[in-house]
C-alpha cells in the first residue's frame, strides 16, 4: 500500500524537475517500499515488541524520505517544518530499526 501511495507520486514530481530524476527516484521508493513491507513481515516467532520496534522505525524512515521527496520536487523551497520533521522521522525511525534488531 504505501508504494501505491508514495512511488507514483514521487516518480511523477521528480520527472516534472528533470526527466532524467524518474527511474531512479521510483527504484528507491520501490526499494523503502520493499522495506517496510518486509518489516511488516518479520517471523512471527520472533518477540513481538521487537517487531513492532522495527516496522514503527521502517515506516518513519519511509516518511522521512518522503518528506525529503516532497521538499525537492515539491515545494522546491525552505520549509523550516518540513526540514525538522524530515530529520526527526529520520533520526527516529533509524533509531527504532536498530533498538528493535538489538532486541531480536
């Protein structure tokens, strides 16, 4: 569901700023994508307060990115907002992925 959300979009504004930008902006949203729906995937043998920390990290560094997407091809601009709410789903989401593999 989120590549159905994000990739389009993304792919579709980046294309508009310079066609060259196309593919791979879809391959790497493909790529976060992948991520987070194979973090939705863990066994589920392993513990599930480790899971849920990796899938919350997998989906903030997916919204991270997207934020980034939307500030370049987007709103082309300084957004203050955007920038720290990038970093933070950033910084967090990173931080959730790895606390949650530390715990498997």
């Amino acid at each position: 569901m989120a590549w159905l959300v994000t990739t389009p979009a993304m792919t579709y504004a980046a294309r508009r700023q310079d066609p060259a930008l196309a593919a791979p902006v879809a391959v790497y949203a493909t790529a976060l994508a992948t991520m987070l729906a194979t973090a939705s995937r863990l066994d589920p043998a392993l513990e599930a307060g480790a899971r849920r920390t990796v899938q919350a990290g997998a989906a903030l560094f997916l919204v991270s990115d997207t934020l980034l997407g939307l500030r370049q091809f987007v709103v082309r601009g300084d957004v203050p907002l955007l920038e720290a709410a990038a970093m933070v789903t950033y910084t967090v989401g990173q931080g959730l992925i790895a606390a949650g593999v530390r715990r498997l």
